[in-house]
C-alpha cells in the first residue's frame, strides 16, 4: 500500500508538470527521458522537471512520500499535493503555427 501511495504522489506531479509540455504526452514518456538522459532534450527534460519541483516547493513532498512513512502520513502527504496541485497554475503551451508560402503567378 505504501508504495502505492508513493507512485500516486509523484504520478500526481508529472501529470501537472506535463500539462505544461507539448512535446511529451505521458507519464511514461517522462520517465523514459528523464531515466534515458542522452540527448540534449533529455537533459532538458530533466532539467525542466526539476526547476518544476523546485519552483512549486514539491522537492520536499516527494522526499516525504518516498520515506518510511506511516500510511496516515503517506495520506496526508497525498491529500497535501493534491491541494497543491490543484492551486498551481500552468500556463498552456503555445502551439506553434505552421506557417505555409503559396507561390502563385502573377
């Protein structure tokens, strides 16, 4: 049960962290990049992912999910980010516009 707690936690926080990427589409995806970390994307990735923890204050709430905690804790610590989560506000990425030339004879 624990350990499920502590995957919801950190599944709850890439799911907000990817509605502001438009480039990755799943949970999976991310941790795919982040675990692989070759490419300069990856790095990238990982980089953002962190500034992402950081910013919001998450770093410590992850921590306190992946201890040996008790399962009142582990609860707290879930009800805690969600109400976290939902006060964060993500701005949407902007999709980019294709932009198309029609040559056409004068």
């Amino acid at each position: 049960m624990e350990n499920n707690e502590n995957t919801s936690v950190l599944t709850l926080i890439k799911q907000k962290f990817l509605a502001s990427q438009s480039a990755i589409k799943s949970v999976k995806q991310l941790d795919f990049y982040i675990s692989r970390g070759r490419t300069a994307n990856d790095k990238l990735t990982a980089k953002k992912f962190t500034q992402f923890l950081k910013q919001h204050q998450l770093t410590q709430i992850l921590k306190q999910a992946g201890s040996d905690a008790t399962e009142d804790e582990n609860s707290k610590s879930l009800t805690e980010v969600k109400a976290l989560l939902e006060s964060i506000e993500i701005e949407q990425p902007k999709k980019k516009k294709m932009i198309r030339w029609c040559w056409s004879r004068y």
